[in-house]
C-alpha cells in the first residue's frame, strides 16, 4: 500500500476497526477515511453509494458488524442475519463500482462448524452443521467471504478475507452481563480487589451508581466479594486469546503483502481461500482465571459454579496459513493481560 493512499476502515470505533486504526498511523499511513454509526448507515444502500462515490478510497478495512453474546445473537436471529449481510452486500459490491484496490474483510471463527476438528483449519469451512445460537451471524460471515470470491472470480478484484480468534484489548465490552469471558474476569476481579481493601467509594464510580445498596446488589448477582469471584462452569474448556493490536498488524500485513492469486495456487475449485488470525495458542479457562487473578493482584478465591455451562470445550485455530505467508502473533497473554489491566484503570480515572 502506499503511504499516501486512501484508506477507509468501516467500524472504526470498534475493538477491531480502532486497532486497525491505531496500526495504520504507526505505520504511517496518515488518509484514513471512516464514517460514525450516526453518519453513514451501512445498510442504507444508498448512503453506502454516495459515500464511496464521493470519498473514492483505494483500501478498504469492512470491520463494521452487529455483534453480541449468544442472548443477543439467539434472540434476534433476523436482526443479525439481515443486518450483517446488508453491511457487507453494500460495501463490497460498492468497492467494487468505485474501483478499490483491495479490500479485507474481516469475519470470526465462529464460522467453523460446531464439532469442528481441532485445530481448525480453514478447509473445514462448511463441513458439517454450525452452532445453532449463532447461526445467522456465522451464515452471514460465511457469505462475506464467498462474496468476495465470487467477486474476485467474476470481475478480478483482490477482495480478501480474514477470520480473527477471540480478541481482547483497548476499547473492549467489559459490561458484567454481556461481555466476553475475559473482560468479564478482569473487570470482576477488580471489583473484588477494591471490595478486598474497602474502597467502596471506587466500586461506585467503577458500577456507575450512587449507593451501597445498589452496588450490593449488582455484586451479588454477579457473584463478586471481597473473598471470592465466581466463574461460569468447570474451568476445563480451553480457549485461544489473541491481543487485538497483534490482529491489526496481521490484517495490515495481509493487506500489504498478500494478493487473492497467492492463496489460490493449484486449486481446482476456488474456495477458502479465507486465513485465520490467532495465536495457535490455548489455555484453559481455570488457568486464564488464575492469570487475570494474579494480574489484578486479587486475593481470594475462585468458585467455579459447575451449574453453569462450559460451552464448546475446545475451540482452536490453526495459523499455519498466515505463519506461512509470513506473519506471526508477537504478545503473550500475560503481557497483554497486563496492558488491558493499566487501560481499564485508565479508564476508570477518567470517570471519577
């Protein structure tokens, strides 16, 4: 890409489009061109239309997605399918109208099967049934990606896709009810912390209200005190984690460096031709427990509730693709635990 080129990162406020943001800039490329919620709708076909025609970019970053929890995700089953697919349809096909150099967009590994073989390796896209609380979303995904082959086999665009494993880090969702597991941890435990050395003033500012009573009960409900967190099921399951800023660099190094003819080399029939982004790396949740425990220097005791469900008991990518394309994660799970521990206290400055 050149330094001077245009580029547009639809969903840059996101954990995913803000990372892809900040890496940009360190790398130099200072044209970037994105959109709020509030000023470009991205299922408005038309709006999406007089963006592009007007903006001309060169690249295009699509991170833009409606995304939740498997509630959310299994409650509004129409809203996720329509909306995603909407999003996509709209800034594909209209990147290509307007002649963009390359796009990448950027799906989730939710799109593997949900008895998926371990690791998963993107040639088991579409091999047996997907998980059922999220199969709009990941149907939606899956369309993503076969639209930019399509596009690329039709009309010779370099559309790419790229399939990140679970992300953590600035800019995270760390709401105690519909947040991901480890934003989840390290917000409670933090709580707990200050329950731990009385600082009662600091859980108010941290739960955003204004009595002890009311904290009392968010606390309880979530099963935090000052001698214990509780954890969702067993603590077996094994999951892989990789710091967001790490997956910005990789999807600026599959921008910069890789081109749809090198990912289809000797095949047939053109397909999965998607690469995954993650570490290749997993810990079970009992062990990541103990290392956001240690990162926020939490004193009492872990109570794993085996009521609750463990859910999918391993889900790992494998990277040897992108590894063999030349890229590679570089931040250890304990040193990312660590910086997303100093923002959120960075965070939690600003609210007092």
């Amino acid at each position: 890409m050149d330094k001077n080129a245009k580029i547009y990162v639809a969903g840059h406020k996101g954990l995913v489009g803000s990372a892809i943001c900040r890496v940009l800039k360190k790398k130099g490329y200072e044209n970037q061109v994105f959109r709020t919620h509030q000023e470009l709708e991205l299922t408005d076909q038309k709006a999406v239309a007089d963006f592009f025609e007007k903006e001309q970019p060169d690249y295009v970053f699509l991170a833009a997605a409606k995304v939740g929890g498997i509630l959310a995700n299994n409650t509004y089953r129409a809203d996720f399918i329509y909306d995603n697919i909407q999003v996509q349809s709209n800034v594909i096909h209209q990147s290509f109208k307007c002649g963009v150099t390359k796009l990448l967009f950027l799906g989730s590994t939710c799109i593997y099967p949900k008895e998926c073989p371990q690791p998963m390796k993107e040639e088991y896209l579409l091999t047996s049934p997907l998980e059922y609380t999220n199969e709009p979303y990941a149907t939606a995904k899956i369309a993503g990606i076969k639209m930019c082959e399509s596009y690329n086999l039709q009309y010779g665009t370099n559309f790419l896709s790229v399939m990140p494993t679970n992300l953590y880090g600035p800019g995270d969702n760390f709401d105690l009810e519909k947040s991901h597991v480890l934003p989840a941890m390290l917000r409670k435990m933090h709580l707990a912390r200050l329950l731990e050395q009385n600082q009662w003033d600091e859980v108010l500012v941290d739960l955003k209200v204004d009595s002890i009573e009311t904290a009392r009960q968010i606390l309880d409900k979530f099963g935090i005190s000052a001698g214990s967190v509780e954890i969702w099921g067993t603590g077996k399951p094994m999951r892989e984690f990789l710091w967001s800023e790490d997956m910005a660099d990789a999807c600026v190094f599959v921008m910069e460096n890789v081109d749809f003819k090198d990912l289809t080399n000797g095949m047939k029939e053109i397909r999965n031709t998607h690469i995954n982004i993650g570490s290749g790396k997993e810990i079970s949740i009992k062990d990541l427990a103990l290392a956001v425990k240690n990162v926020v220097g939490f004193q009492g005791n872990l109570m794993f509730n085996t009521d609750k469900p463990d859910g999918t008991l391993r889900k790992l990518t494998d990277v040897s693709k992108l590894e063999a394309l030349g890229w590679k994660y570089c931040t250890s799970l304990n040193r990312g635990l660590g910086m997303l521990y100093d923002w959120y206290l960075g965070q939690q400055i600003h609210l007092r």
